[in-house]
C-alpha cells in the first residue's frame, strides 16, 4: 500500500481495491487544498490510479473558488498524467453538505468545455460503500 500523510491529508492507494484514498482531517486554506490535490496526483501516476475517494466529512467543503479549481485546472492535469486510465472522483460528504456540492456541481459542470469534463468524471455520495461501488464500475 502506497501511502503519504501531510497534516491536512492522509493519503493512501489500495492496490487490492485499485482506489486511492484521499482523506481531509481538518478545513485547509486555498494553498493546503491544492498542495493536496498535488500530492495525490503525484501518488496517483506512480500507483496509474484514476480512482479516486475524497473524503470531505472531516474537512468540510472547499470554497466555491476552490472546487472550480479542481473541476477546471485540476482535472485537467489530471487526465494529463493519467491518460491511459479510466478517472472518476467520488466526494465522499456529509448528508449536510451533499445538497449544497451537488448544487455547484450541477452549475458549474455545463459550462465547462467536454475536453476539461473528460478529464475526470464526478459525482458526489454520503455513504461510502455506494461510492466504492459506483468508482468500481469505472475501472472495468
């Protein structure tokens, strides 16, 4: 098992599972978020993980600014350095904030060039093993 911890993130790829685990332990500032985000691309290719569980619960949601990061910038380069995977990302959140990531998800995805939504598909749950299921039927 791959596996990194920064104060903010625990990091960790399951090879039996082919997930990486990406879990949030306290709210980060904009560049704690995509240091994270970062070093987990950086676990990622060295594993040629294109699945990915983030697990918000602990960490709460990022700001508007930053998810669009992720949905545009971010994504991006992940499917640069994962090209040749299947790439899905399932927040994992709180029943309280799920309303609220879907709301922006649902926003700001249309808007979005298909070259930037390839890039990873994203969906969001509350319960995990839903959320295992559904980044499973990707890597098939």
């Amino acid at each position: 098992m791959l596996s990194l911890d920064l104060d903010f993130l625990r990091l960790s790829y399951r090879p039996d599972l082919q997930l990486l685990f990406l879990r949030w332990t306290r709210p980060v500032s904009t560049a704690e978020h995509q240091q994270g985000y970062t070093a987990a691309l950086h676990l990622a290719r060295s594993a040629g993980a294109g699945q990915w569980l983030i697990d918000l619960r602990s960490r709460g949601l990022a700001s508007a600014e930053d998810f669009a990061w992720v949905l545009t910038d971010f994504r991006t380069r992940m499917g640069a350095a994962l090209p040749h995977v299947s790439r899905r990302i399932a927040y994992l959140v709180t029943p309280y904030h799920s309303e609220l990531i879907r709301e922006r998800l649902a926003l700001l995805e249309p808007t979005y060039p298909v070259a930037v939504q390839q890039g990873a598909a994203i969906q969001v749950f509350t319960e995990e093993q839903p959320a295992q299921q559904w980044l499973h039927m990707g890597g098939a």
